[in-house]
C-alpha cells in the first residue's frame, strides 16, 4: 500500500486547517473501518466527515471566487458531483444499512479525499507557482 500524497497548503490558513482536519477525519474513519467498530462509531464519523465537508467546500468555493482562480467553474462544477455522490450515498445509508455505509465510505474516499488531495494539491501548486494571481481575504 502506497502512502497519500503529502497535503500541499493553499497558504491560508482557515482553509488549510479545514482540509487538514477532513483527511484526517478520513484517515480515522478508515481505520474505524478496519477494526471492524460498531455502526454507531461508523455512522458518527461519517456524519462528521460529510458536515465537515460541506463546510469544507463552502469555504474552498468563497476563496476561490474571490481570489479570481482562473478554473473556478471547472472547479465548482467538481464539487458539484462530488456533492451529489455523497448526497446520493447518505441517502443509500438511511435506507439500506451496512452494505450502503461501505459504498458511502468508498465515495468518501474515491471521490472526496482523492479530490482534496489531487485537485486542490494542484490549486495549491498554482498558488505557489502564481502568488500574484490569487488575491483573497479569506
């Protein structure tokens, strides 16, 4: 197993305090995951992780509108799905049980952490190959 790559800062603080703590939530619900925890535990880390994600995406989404990043609307539209896959496997979670908490984690991983580490990684090598091009009060 390879180790993640290493979280890039933006360079603003509040953001990157936000999206250090959404790995490492992820971080503690894989290995919740492993020791085979109760639903409880489960369920109340993944209901963290998705409340901390939104806020997550709310912040990420002011600071790049007001710091003018040339891609936003790529970007927004990213978060969009990502949105709409945790959204759809919250709701698989409230109907179905274990099996849909596995694909709910899955998405977790796969789609939202891939992207805070892939993606913004990359807003954060912009910003540092470009300071002069992101202005932001965040």
């Amino acid at each position: 197993m390879t180790s993640p790559p290493a979280l890039v800062p933006f360079g603003f603080p509040k953001l990157d305090r936000a999206r250090a703590a959404l790995v490492r939530l992820a971080e503690q619900l894989g290995r919740v995951r492993q020791r085979a925890a109760d639903d409880e535990e489960v369920g109340e880390l993944i209901s963290r992780f998705v409340s901390e994600a939104y806020r997550y995406i709310t912040l990420e989404e002011t600071w790049l509108k007001e710091s003018g990043y040339p891609e936003l609307e790529a970007h927004l539209r990213e978060h969009q799905r990502i949105i709409e896959r945790l959204a759809d496997a919250s709701m698989d979670v409230m109907k179905r049980g274990p099996a849909a908490v596995e694909r709910l984690c899955q998405s977790i991983d796969e789609d939202f952490v891939e992207h805070i580490l892939g993606r913004d990684g990359g807003i954060a090598r912009f910003i540092a190959t470009h300071p002069d091009s992101i202005h932001s009060r965040v």
